[in-house]
C-alpha cells in the first residue's frame, strides 16, 4: 500500500499535478516597473515603452517569460493586441540576485481611444501562481484628422478645377465665335 502511494505521488509531480518543491523564481521576488505611466499619441503613429524586470530575490531567478498586454478600456472597442506588437513575448535570460533586465516594447496605436497597456511576468513552467505585473500604461489615442483621407484630396481638388477650366474655356470659345 505504501508503495502505491509512493508511486501515486512521483507520478502526480512527474505530469506536474502538485508542485515538486520550491519553483527556480518566484513571482514574489520579481518586481516590473516601466519608463513612464501615460502616453498621449495619434492613431497610426509609433511609440514604446520601456520595462525593467528586477529580480529582488537572494537567489538567481531563471527561466521567466515576460508577456506585453494590450486591451481597450472602453467596452465598444475591438481591440486585437497582435495589432499592436507582433513582438510581445520575451524569453528572459537568468536575472542574478539583485539584477534587472530591460526591454523595449515597440508598438503602433491602430485603435483611437483609451488603451491599458500592462507587462506580466511568469514562469515558463506554467506554475499557477499570480504573475508579476508591472503598473497599467495608460495610452490615449487621438483620432488622427487629415486633409487627404485616403488619397482623396488630388481629386476632390482636381475635379473641380478641370470642369471649371473647361467651362472658362467653352464660354471663351463660344464669345470669339460670335
């Protein structure tokens, strides 16, 4: 019977059922501060923000992922965080104890309107445990007005331009025929 149990709880920690002791990095020693808080932008337009992941751990804290999140704060905006940075996860490099590592999330504002942009971090080994989180980002995008939607100012200048050319000429003509 004992050995049963034995070979119950090997095989619970082999497929990762229970925890098989203390994890290599613990999100509690793992501290994410980023460059700024707000960013005020205009849609199209690219920008980035820079992220440190300390380790304030006594011990060097290993395989990490950071992860960049991106969501609307307004429930009638579709957001789609693909959009917005095709490079948003990162595979960390050992952190020693008392060390950071810093990346630059570049992203480009495709959505108008107000968007949380926030850096998780947590363990490759998909332990179930809360990740660490770096303060939201708050970005503000204005609606980007311009002149030439679409490419469309040639012609709605042109057009009138040239029936008008064409008029001034027609009455010309038509007043050295008579």
């Amino acid at each position: 019977m004992m050995r049963r149990r034995l070979l119950v709880s090997a095989s619970a920690v082999f497929f990762g059922l229970v925890p098989a002791g203390p994890a290599a990095s613990s999100s509690n020693q793992i501290a994410v501060s980023v460059d700024r808080t707000a960013i005020a932008t205009s849609l199209g337009h690219k920008f980035s923000i820079r992220s440190r992941i300390a380790n304030t751990g006594g011990s060097a804290a290993t395989a990490l992922v950071a992860h960049l999140n991106v969501l609307s704060l307004r429930p009638d905006v579709y957001l789609d965080p693909e959009d917005w940075s095709s490079h948003r996860t990162r595979y960390l490099p050992a952190i020693p104890a008392g060390g950071s590592v810093t990346i630059t999330w570049r992203m480009q504002a495709v959505n108008a309107g107000s968007i949380a942009v926030f850096i998780a971090v947590l363990p490759q080994s998909g332990d179930p445990r809360p990740p660490a989180t770096g303060p939201t980002v708050h970005v503000s995008i204005a609606r980007r007005k311009t002149l030439n939607s679409g490419g469309i100012l040639p012609l709605a200048l042109g057009i009138p331009a040239l029936l008008a050319t064409l008029s001034m000429g027609l009455r010309m003509r038509r007043r050295a025929s008579h």
